[in-house]
C-alpha cells in the first residue's frame, strides 16, 4: 500500500472534518423542542407564558404604552425621549428614557481595528440594520405596568463611574396611577461587563398590585461586525438549560421553533464572533425562555419571570443580570453554568479548554500571544514526539525503499495483482508497516482541530500583536509572509517524505503548497503561525531522523 496515498486521505480526512463541523453549526438537524408545559395559572389569572402584546412585548395585560399605528422607529415602535450617557472604565452606554432600554454600548479596551485604536467596538446599537439593543419591562394589571415602550424621567443625562468607586448606578422612574412607582436601575461595575438591572415596583396605592417581569434582547438581521470574511463563526440566539444545556437557535430557525421552556437555572443569549449579550435571571428563579420574530426582520430572546405581589403600602424587585461583552470564558464561567459554552470549539471543547488554559498560562510567563501560540505547538510537538518519530521512522524507511519499489513497478507493469504481492513480500522482509507513517498522524488530528478552533475563538488573540508586521494575530498576514512561509514548509517537508511512485499522485502532492498557501492567505495570521511552527518543528524531527537511517 503506497504510504503517500494514506497521507492524502489523511489530509483529506482533516479537511473534511472541518468542513463537516462548519455544516453542522450551520445547518445541521436540532433535536426538537419540548412542547412547552401548561401555563401556570396565578391567582389573578395571569399566564407566564410570552405570547406579544404588542408584537414585541411578552405576553401579559395590554399595555397603554403600546406603539401607535405607522410608528416605524426600529426595535421600539416609538420616537425616543432621550438618552442617559453613562460610562464606567471599560464601557460607554446610552440608555434611552422610551422604556430605558440599553440602546448603545461601546466596549473601550476593544477598538475596531489597529489602525483605528481611539474607535471603540460598538457592541449594541439602535440604527440600520444591525439593530442590537437590550430591553426590560412589566407586566401587570391594566395601566399599573411600564413596558420597555413607557417614558421614564431621570434626574440626570450624563452618568459617569468615580475615581475609586466599584459601582456606577443609574436611576431611571416611572410614575403610574394611583401612587405606584417603578424605579428601574442599572448598576455598573468597575473593570466588569456584567450589569445588574432592577425593577422596584413601590406600591403607594391602596390595592396589592401583581406582575411580571420579562428582560429581553432584540437584533436586526445585519451582519457580524467582528466576523470573519473566510471562517465560519455563529451569529445568532442561544439558551442553556440544565437539562439540554448550550443550545444554538439560528436566525432562520425562530419562526419555525420558536423557544418556549419553564426551566429553572437558564439565560438566553445573543451570541456572535468573540462578543456577547447574555440576560441571566435569578438562578433559584422558574422562568419563561422565549423567542419571537418581527418585522425587519428582527429577532427577539428574552426571559418572563413568575409573578410577584407588592402590597399595599410594600414593594417588589425584579432583577436580572445581564452580559454583554466579550467572550472572556474564565469570567463568563463565573457568572453563570454553561456561559463560557458561548465560546464554541463545538464536539471537540474537552481537548479545546486545556489547550486554552495552557495557552494562557504561556502567555501569562512570555506576555506576548504570537510566541504562546509557537511555545505550545512546541508542547503539543513534545507529547506526541513518540508517536510522530514512528511516523518519521516508517516514511524514513519508505524513502530509503523507493528505489527498489520503482524497480517492482517496472518489473511487473500493468499487473497490479503481483506488483501489490511483491511490494508487500518487500515491506515484510524489510520489517516496515506502510501504515506506520500515517496512523500516527490520524490520532493527532483531533488535538490540532481542537487548537484550530482555540485560536479562531478566543478573543485574547483579537488585535494581539506578534512582532514586526504582525499586528493583529486574528487578522490575515497583510504581506502573506507567513502564508508563503508555510507553503515553502510543506515543500521541504515533502522533499524528505518519499516520492509517491503514481504521477498523479506526484502531481497532487507538488500542488499542495501552493494551495495551501493560497488557502492560507486568508486565514488569520495565529493560525497559519501555529501551522507554520508545526511544519518547522516536525522537518526538523523527519530530517534527523531520516539522517539515523541514512535516507536523506
């Protein structure tokens, strides 16, 4: 069996196991929903079930702020009554006082790109078609309820987080009938992009007043800012639950399956490449996860909590916590079961997090991501020496044998049957396994894909610097220096592999560098530096070894 030949289906193998993971995310079968339980039914007869009313609220009593005919302002339904500017050490955000829904965030320590570093990343935003805005509100008995389309008042425009101070918090109130009071208040802290919204409803009436709460995020269908132009990377909703745990809901999915689950310990999401809107209720909390598509089209995921009662002359609070931010996975693991799962390296995450614990740790010691990435494709070239120095013996030995293979081949010709017999009769008299070079090579596979989507997910390596001209290891090379570096790699380690007796087969494997140097080019510079130190470190074993065995 020609070993070059097992080298290819290999090659080939890994290759379709990257595609076949992108399909999956994309568009591969989801298990179906549960049908949703029952409605529980409370006292008053309300249902925490989250059927709109209108079309952007969950379901509840209707609601006297509901958006008039013809109102066209995306994502609201209704013209703003002003903004609330607040920024803290790591965030810029803009409140609008039309439901004090969070309509802008800039994340400061996360520019756009290199070359624009005084230009924050906007996270969230209420203009064109990437809509992305975070919105609250409540439920309850006729007029006694501010929805997310409610005017609310503040005592100020403009928040601003102290010297000192670990928590900037930002009061907006609603005044209802009757002397109820609803006090909606966001509470941001310091060098944290986990905020707390509450909802204070002060009862000055003199009947109990009863409701719900429901805290959701709604996006337009507008592309991914920070995706990139070549990788696949997932933009859309997500949920956790403890019984299904991470689940993706694709745009194009919500209208067919829309989320309706009572569970109890579950967050929805609003997911994208390295950044993230996650709203997370009390985890002690039996709430409602929902999903809803409007016109736009705009998609909405949110959460409805269970009814509580404030009595006269007493008060209730709904809280919830809500992320938004990038994907840092030690944090996210902090805030909540399951969180850091929105930093996806799919079916292969158990290999994907040591390596990223590893990396970090690295980078921790050297504080430079570019020479991380080459200390731990070392490490990872270090633990699998062995069975890479049996894969280099078997290609060694066949290089060595090449001649003698080519003599058979032209002995016997056309006959395929004794030819096989005699190079098999060779290999056993020679002591070689032509399966040595590749099987190896194949148990490796699922460490590399596992580092492929380490580096491709982390938003560590976003705008991290190498050296020279490598200024952002998430973005291609912008000379190709390291592409053709990688291409010229392959080329000298197929000069110590042998020659693949077939021309074809020869042809092919001339080509290879050449399109993966293309290929390549559009890959971000992390990973064809992972790729390229690999190719160094494994010519550098094949050559001495191949030098032992006297078949350089």
């Amino acid at each position: 069996m020609d070993n070059v030949r097992l080298l290819l289906w290999g090659a080939l193998a890994l290759a379709l196991i990257l595609a076949w993971e992108a399909w999956q995310r994309d568009y591969g079968p989801r298990p179906e929903p549960p049908a949703p339980p029952a409605a529980q039914q409370g006292a008053a007869g309300g249902s925490a079930g989250p059927t709109a009313r209108p079309a952007d609220v969950p379901e509840g009593p209707a609601s006297p702020e509901a958006p008039p005919a013809g109102a066209q302002t995306p994502g609201r339904g209704l013209p703003s009554a002003g903004r609330v500017r607040v920024e803290t050490d790591v965030v810029r955000a803009e409140l609008d006082l039309r439901g004090g829904d969070l309509r802008r965030l800039d994340l400061l320590r996360y520019p756009v790109a290199v070359d624009r570093p005084d230009e924050p990343f906007r996270l969230m935003d209420d203009t064109g078609p990437r809509l992305y805005v975070a919105q609250s509100g409540l439920l309850g008995p006729g007029s006694r309820a501010p929805t997310h389309h409610a005017r609310l008042r503040a005592a100020a425009d403009r928040y601003g987080l102290a010297a000192g101070a670990k928590e900037l918090v930002v009061p907006l109130v609603w005044e209802g009938p009757g002397g109820l009071r609803v006090e909606k208040r966001y509470v941001f802290r310091r060098g944290d992009y986990l905020v707390r919204v509450e909802q204070r409803v002060i009862n000055g009436s003199g009947e109990p007043w009863r409701g719900r709460a429901y805290f959701q995020l709604q996006r337009g269908a507008g592309a991914d800012p920070s995706k990139s132009r070549f990788l696949y990377t997932y933009l859309g909703a997500a949920y956790y639950t403890p019984d299904d745990h991470y689940e993706k809901l694709p745009f194009k999915e919500l209208a067919e399956r829309p989320l309706a689950r009572d569970v109890r310990g579950g967050w929805v999401a609003m997911v994208q490449h390295y950044f993230l809107g996650a709203w997370i209720p009390p985890e002690a909390q039996t709430v409602r996860l929902y999903s809803r598509v409007l016109d736009g089209p705009r998609y909405v995921v949110g959460v409805v909590t269970p009814p509580q009662v404030a009595p006269p002359g007493g008060e209730t609070v709904f809280a919830a916590e809500l992320w938004a931010g990038p994907k840092l996975q030690e944090r996210l693991s902090e805030v909540a079961e399951g969180l850091e799962l929105t930093v996806d390296y799919g079916i292969l995450t158990v290999l994907a997090k040591p390596l990223f614990w590893l990396l970090k740790l690295i980078h921790g010691v050297v504080g430079n991501w570019g020479w991380a990435i080459v200390l731990l494709t070392l490490l990872i070239k270090l633990a699998f020496y062995k069975l890479s120095e049996t894969s280099y013996r078997s290609m060694a030995k066949m290089k060595k044998l090449a001649p003698r293979l080519q003599a058979l081949k032209e002995r016997y010709g056309d006959d395929k049957q004794r030819l096989n017999q005699a190079m098999m009769e060779l290999y056993r008299k020679e002591k070689i396994n032509p399966l040595g070079g590749c099987l190896p090579i194949l148990v490796q596979i699922p460490v590399f894909i596992a580092l492929y989507w380490v580096l491709l997910e982390s938003v560590e390596l976003r705008q991290a610097p190498f050296l020279l001209w490598i200024r952002d290891l998430s973005t291609p090379d912008p000379y190709y220096v390291l592409p053709v570096l990688m291409g010229i790699s392959m080329f000298l380690q197929q000069r110590l592999n042998p020659t693949p007796m077939d021309p074809v087969q020869a042809k092919v494997m001339m080509a290879l560098p050449v399109l993966f140097t293309v290929f390549f080019a559009f890959f971000p510079s992390g990973l064809v530096l992972y790729w390229l130190t690999n190719n160094v470190l494994s010519i550098a074993q094949q050559w001495v070894i191949n030098r032992r065995l006297g078949a350089t």
